[in-house]
C-alpha cells in the first residue's frame, strides 16, 4: 500500500517542542501543529494525543507567546497513558465507546491545566497508521470514531475552534515528515540557538535520518547528502522551519509496521501449508514455543485479507521450529525487489529511493526497543552489522525454556523478539540498503540528549 499522495502540500510548522526526549511517534503530533494561518494566535497550553496503532498517549505542553519567523519554542509539562492503553481502532464495533476510554486522559489534562487556562487550551489528537487502515478498509467506523473523539471534546471545555483540524487522521508522509522534524530539532541541527531568539538552521547536510516503526507502518525520512538528484514529487515533503524552506525525502510504509509483518508472515505460512494440517511449523519461532492465531485474525485484516480463507472459522498452532535461515527466506518474501522504475533507485516494492550513503540515521521506536531487547545498545547507541547478525544468530537460536529466564519481559515480548530481529535486519540491509560502511552511521535511541556533529566517510559511490 503506498501512502505518499500524489500532490505533496507545503507546510508551515506554527509551534515547536523543547525539552521533549523522546522521539518518534510520541513527539509527532504533540511537537508539531500544522496550521494553514502562519499568524494564528498562540496559545499557552495546548493538550495533544497521540493516536498510535496500539496506544494511546496524551501530551500537555507551554510556552510563551512569542514567535521567531512563525514558529513558537515550547515545552512539554507532563504525559499521561492510561493503564489500560489501547489504539482507539478497537472501538470499530462500538466507536461511541472511545468517548468513556478518554475520560481519564481528559481528567488528566484538566488537573494539569491551570483552571483559567482552559477554556483557552486547544485539543489535538493525531491518529496514525491504525485508523489510516481502517480508513480504507471500513470508512464509516473511521469517521465514527474520529467524530465521537471531536463531539468529547467539544464538550469538554477545552478550545476546539476548529474540530475537523484538531482530530484527524494523520496522513503517512506527514507522520515520517514530523518525526524526522522533531530529531532534528532535539537534535540541535535545526531551530534556534541556546539563549537566543535569532532563528538559525544548520547546513542541511548535517541533519541525520530519521527511521520510525510502529504496529502497522513504517516511515524513512531524509535530505539525501548528494545534490545530484531531482526527487519525484510524490516523495517530497515540503517544509517552512522559521522561515527556512526545507524539501526533505519521505516514505511511509503501510503494512510494514511489526504487527502486520507478523500478520503477513502467518498468512505466507498458512498458505505455503495449502490447508492440508491446522498445525503449522513456524520457522521464526523458538524452538519449544508455539502460537494459536484465527483465520479471522489472519485473513480479514486490510494488509493481509484473502476471502478464501475466511469461509469457514480455522484455528492455526504455529510450532517453533528455530530454523533461522528459513525464517530469513520466508521474511525476504515481505518485499519486491524487482522491476525498479526510478534511475537512482529504490526501496523496494518499485518505490523511490535516494542514495542513504553520507548521512547518519536515527531509528527509534521499535527499531530501539529490539535493540534493546537484544542488550546489544547498553553501552552505545551503535553498534557493527556483525554484532547485530551474532546477536540474532545467539537469540533464535535459544529453546523457549531459555528464553523465559529472559528477566524483565513477558512471554509476549520473548516470543516475538527472533521474528522481529530479523525482519529489522532485513528491512534495513535489504530494504533501504544499509552496507557495512552505512550501518555504522545507524543511531538507535529514544531520547536524544546532547549531539556532536558526525559526518559519514566519503567514498566514490553515489
């Protein structure tokens, strides 16, 4: 599925985010408000949530009512996610119920919102690739969902001017687009400058790469190094950063996103099974280990659905079989490497891509959490693609009895983590062509802390 539309708009970012550390989804929407009105009032406080595919997070930010060229300096106060957390896609059979699920976000905002502020504090809410599919696939409970959101809110005494604009369903360039902005930003290659309020932004050359993974899509976003190319437009994103026009890389990658590859990687294994047992090796799974899936669960899903397996209500076991090179073959068949219509390259799938060589990448979210889950970045953010090919070889091929003495993550989570490991290695050594020279300029992080300037080793490629 291709997100990027085919007639890119220029944006102008209204405020921006300080002192927020944790990148990726979680800075997206909450960092940056996109208004078509460069001179709309600024607020004090604004409320933001983050409508992720399988959570949902609420932002509380201030800042002072002064501007730099059209873009405020803010900063985050407090966050809240509720214990019973959930992507607001599983309301779809009842969407007025997503109503009494933001309550306690809502109660939470109002304590933490000076009262004689509120009637003055905007809302938004940015949902992501979650609610981009269901979009697709059932329209109508997509926006029953987005409207019980914006009627809550409306009622809740915080300022909704413009309700169809502060909830909405992000689109997937604007989600890798924002990302890549918030990086850099926390970053200190773009913005302004400690203790002053005059507008500056580095060489663009000096800004990093940004890599994001969620549940249900995946985003690259970059400025290629090299000046010698002319991106297609439907791979631009246009950007106005204190008066500074920027056109960046983006890409966004529906179905890519963890939760679907799995998705995906069952479907292939039922259907290479040809329905002749209900027990099906697993190749990806450790050895001892095994998982029940629906086909409902599997089949009736936008980025997997296939009618003929959905007749009739099957119950699949996957059994572990550890058989890493297998699991490598089946996980390479995610991707189409063919056909690429683009002179300078692609991704895969025929989809654009500059050259990635010469510049460094930040890649959060579930790119960090494997990383972290391996133990392979406590010491530093990088690591060699050597070290991270050992570190899989070592994981799958533990027994499930090994991997549950694992402290610190449940049975979910070990489970998942060979499967996982192995798609981000192929996403990135296969998919965006990271090398051994360019994995070296892989950053995996959640926070961004302080940034000395690195910049890649030429060499004589494009």
């Amino acid at each position: 599925m291709v997100e990027n539309s085919a007639e890119m708009r220029k944006y102008t970012l209204c405020f921006f985010a300080t002192g927020v550390s944790v990148i990726g989804i979680t800075g997206l929407f909450a960092v940056l408000y996109i208004w078509k009105a460069t001179n709309t009032p600024v607020q004090k406080f604004s409320v933001v949530f983050d409508a992720g595919s399988t959570h949902t997070k609420l932002f509380i930010y201030k800042w002072d009512g002064a501007k730099t060229n059209g873009t405020a300096v803010v900063k985050q106060v407090a966050d809240y996610e509720s214990p019973k957390s959930v992507g607001i896609t599983q309301f779809v059979n009842n969407p007025s119920q997503v109503t009494k699920f933001l309550e306690s976000y809502l109660e939470f905002a109002k304590k933490n919102v000076p009262k004689e502020r509120i009637q003055d504090t905007p809302l938004y809410l940015g949902a992501t690739a979650g609610m981009r599919m269901l979009n697709l696939s059932n329209q109508n409970a997509s926006n029953a969902i987005i409207e019980s959101i914006q009627k809550i809110f409306k009622k809740s005494g915080f300022l909704m001017a413009n309700p169809k604009h502060q909830v909405r369903i992000l689109t997937g360039p604007e989600e890798g687009a924002f990302s890549w902005v918030t990086v850099n930003y926390l970053k200190g290659n773009i913005g302004l400058q400690r203790g002053s309020t005059l507008a500056y932004t580095l060489d663009e050359s000096s800004t990093v790469g940004a890599l994001d993974m969620g549940g249900a899509s995946t985003q690259i976003t970059f400025i290629p190094a090299s000046k010698n190319y002319t991106m297609p437009d439907e791979f631009t994103f246009d950007l106005s950063l204190y008066g500074h026009p920027m056109k960046v890389y983006t890409h966004s990658f529906l179905c890519y996103g963890i939760d679907e590859v799995i998705r995906k990687y069952h479907a292939l294994l039922v259907q290479a099974n040809k329905g002749t047992t209900t027990s099906i090796p697993s190749p990806c799974w450790l050895l001892g280990s095994s998982k029940n899936e629906t086909s409902e669960n599997i089949f009736k899903k936008p980025c997997t659905f296939n009618s003929s397996y959905t007749n009739v209500s099957i119950n699949y076991h996957f059994v572990g079989t550890a058989n890493q090179a297998e699991c490598q073959r089946i996980i390479n068949k995610l991707f189409d490497f063919t056909n690429c219509p683009y002179k300078e390259g692609c991704s895969f799938n025929q989809v654009y891509q500059p050259s990635i060589k010469h510049k460094t990448f930040m890649a959060f979210s579930i790119y960090y959490y494997i990383m972290e889950a391996l133990n392979v970045t406590e010491k530093s953010d990088s690591l060699s693609v050597m070290d991270y090919h050992n570190a899989i070889y070592l994981w799958c091929k533990k027994t499930w009895q090994e991997a549950l003495q694992t402290p610190g993550y449940d049975r979910d989570t070990l489970a998942l983590m060979c499967i996982e490991a192995v798609y981000v290695k192929s996403i990135l050594i296969n998919g965006y062509g990271f090398d051994n020279t360019s994995w070296d300029y892989l950053k995996f992080n959640m926070t961004v802390t302080t940034y000395q300037s690195q910049k890649p080793p030429e060499d004589n490629g494009h």
